[in-house]
C-alpha cells in the first residue's frame, strides 16, 4: 500500500517538471529553435542539429509547428495563442491532474494526499481584472500580453 503514495508522489512530480517544461518550450527554446533555425545556413543548422543527443525530433517538431501550423500571421493571432495556452496551463492541466488525484485523495495510510507540502492546487477561470496585490499587476490579462508579445 505505500507503493501507491509513492506513485502519487510521482506523478504529481511529473505534472510540475511537465508544466515547467512546457513553459519553457513555448517561451524560450521554441524561440531559440526558431531564431537558429532563420539565422543560420542550411549547413550550419544540420551540424547544430546532429550536435543534439536525443532531441532532434522534438526540435524540428517544434519549428514545424511554429513556423507552419501555428504561425501567427497577426498580432491578434499571438494573444489568442497566449489565451488558449492560458487555459490549457492553469486550467485544463490542472483539471486533467484533480480528476486524477481528487482534492479527497487519501493516501494508503488514511492520511489526506494533499496536504502538508502537497497543498491541493486550484485550476484558474480566465479573468481580465484579478489582481495581484502585492505585486499591482493583473496576472491573467499580463500573462496574456507577455505571452502574445513573447510569441
């Protein structure tokens, strides 16, 4: 029975490290991929390419949907990309991780899942006007911004 309070620990893991990885891969290494990719000559791009160990498929998946499906051919284009991976970050991912683990989850030993350090997150509903007081940003609407203009 403690095996499976370890597999939940695991898990829970994987979504942090997966949700870590993926705001990276939308905001920096797809731009770097891009940027290498437009600056260099076709040669120079194959030798970076063969210089990666075990992520030349995710690059060139990732320059195929940058630069071909989800192009942006406007700024309008980048705020919805921004919005919809609003959602999917703070919402969606989180639901998926809740239907998985619900917040009752009680581990082999009685003991509540979610608690002490493994506080029970809560997906976001999208809004313009929340705030952040202590920081006087709004969180939801300057993601949106610096994520389209990041895009």
């Amino acid at each position: 029975m403690e095996s499976s309070a370890v597999k939940l620990q695991s898990t829970i893991r994987v979504h942090t490290t997966r949700l870590f990885f993926h705001i990276q891969l939308f905001f920096k290494q797809s731009g770097e991929d891009v940027t290498s990719y437009l600056s260099c000559s076709d040669t120079e791009f194959k030798d970076a390419l063969a210089k990666q160990q075990n992520t030349k498929a995710e690059t060139l998946r990732s320059l195929y949907k940058t630069l071909v499906e989800e192009r942006p051919l406007s700024f309008e284009d980048c705020v919805i990309w921004a919005r919809l991976k609003f959602e999917d970050m703070f919402s969606n991912q989180i639901k998926q991780l809740l239907h998985s683990f619900p917040e009752d989850q009680v581990t082999s030993t009685g003991q509540k899942f979610w608690s002490g350090s493994k506080r029970c997150p809560k997906p976001v509903a999208f809004n313009i006007q929340a705030t952040c007081s202590d920081a006087q940003m709004r969180n939801h609407f300057d993601f949106v911004v610096a994520a389209a203009n990041l895009r």
